[in-house]
C-alpha cells in the first residue's frame, strides 16, 4: 500500500468580504497517496482553486485537518511552512508567474536561493533542468522573449528543480493554444510516469482526464471522486 501524501479530513475555507462570510469550502475529506495523478474539477466558484492553494500551504484553512507527508500544516509557523512548501511541492500556475526582468535560469534558479544552495550550484541545477525541458538554447531570454508554452515549460523546470515529490498544477493550459497545451499535458504525464504525485487543478473535462482520479467540486463540496479506467 502507498504512503498517503495527502491527508485531508473536514476541511474548511471561509473568506469576509465585508460583514459577510463566504463558505469557500464546506467540509471535504480526501486522501492521495503517492504516485498518484489526480485532478480537481469544478466550475468558478466551486473552491478548487482555494483548495489547490491550501494543498500547496499559500493559504490556510478554517477548520478540519491537513497533513502534508505525515506532518500537520497547522502546526507549522511561517518560516517552517515555507522551508516544508519548498522542499515538498513544485508550483505551476496558469499565469507563469516568471520574473520578468530576470532570464529564465534566473527563474529556475530561485527555488534554490531559499535553500541556501551556492550560487554557482544553483546555475548548474539550472542549466540541466532547462535542458531536460528542452529550453537549452533559452537559458539566457527573458520571458518575453519566447513564447507561452516556452514559458510554461521554464515554469515546470522552477518545479521541479528541487526534486519535489509532489507537483501542483493550477489551469496549467489556460493560457495556451490547444497544440502547446497538449505538450505541456504529455510532460506533466511524463513527471507522474517518472514517480511524482501529481495534482492538477482545471475546469476543463478533457483536460482532467488526463489524470488516474478526478475530484469534481460543487459548491465548496465534493461532489463525486471518479478514478478514471
């Protein structure tokens, strides 16, 4: 049996605009267990982009329970939460969330400055991860010198620079044509062949099915959770 990596139980997210309360999530339970590709489905407003942010520690829940590898989120302070979040996860966002004004090893290279890595380490890890992504001959373009898939793809190389065991995918096609986004489908498949948990967030039927399990939400609610044959 896998190790559960994900361990949520009772979860909650409410947010004020104002006096008024908004139930983001409304009480969800679920597990995922290493190695595995799951993805979260639900229209706007159903509370799958809160959740991916909670699964990723960039926010933090109201009530219930999450562990991370084992270890309670709640229980961690800021400082501890960001060393835990960078050691564990790998982020890739719909917007890029690039630098602009920074190359694209730069970019890559920032995970390792919050680990204390040498700077000429750091350029080494860079370059390789830029190659394995195929951007090799783009070390030194700045993002908006190369195209949204290129982007995207420097983005998924800053994931995974340090070796994290889960990769969290927010719409990573939303920006994309339908080509560029089925590259960049097929290399995040390939992370999970290659041994990472993979939980991707989209609105999209065809693009979560991509996945072995998919978590529809409803309403903050899960609505079903469907494994894919």
């Amino acid at each position: 049996m896998r190790n559960k990596v994900i361990q949520i139980e009772n979860l909650k997210k409410n947010y004020y605009l104002g006096k008024v309360k908004v139930e983001a999530l409304r009480g969800i339970t679920f597990d995922i267990h290493e190695g595995e590709f799951v993805s979260i489905m639900g229209p706007s407003g159903s509370g799958k982009s809160t959740l991916m942010h909670i699964i990723g520690c960039l926010d933090y829940l109201t009530a219930g329970k999450y562990l991370l590898a084992g270890q309670d989120v709640r229980r961690l302070n800021d400082n501890q939460l960001a060393l835990f979040r960078s050691q564990k996860i790998g982020f890739v966002f719909q917007q890029f969330n690039l630098l602009p004004r920074s190359t694209n090893l730069k970019n890559v290279e920032l995970p390792l400055v919050y680990s204390g890595i040498p700077a000429n380490k750091r350029q080494e890890l860079a370059r390789q991860v830029l190659e394995d992504v195929g951007l090799g001959d783009r070390i030194n373009h700045k993002p908006n010198e190369i195209s949204g898939g290129q982007r995207q793809r420097v983005a998924i190389a800053r994931a995974l620079i340090n070796h994290p065991s889960i990769v969290l995918a927010d719409e990573p096609t939303g920006n994309l044509d339908t080509r560029t986004g089925k590259d960049i489908l097929k290399m995040i498949h390939n992370l999970h062949k290659q041994g990472n948990t993979v939980v991707l967030v989209t609105h999209e039927a065809e693009i979560a099915r991509y996945a072995q399990r998919i978590i529809h939400l409803k309403d903050g609610l899960i609505d079903r959770d469907e494994v894919i044959v």
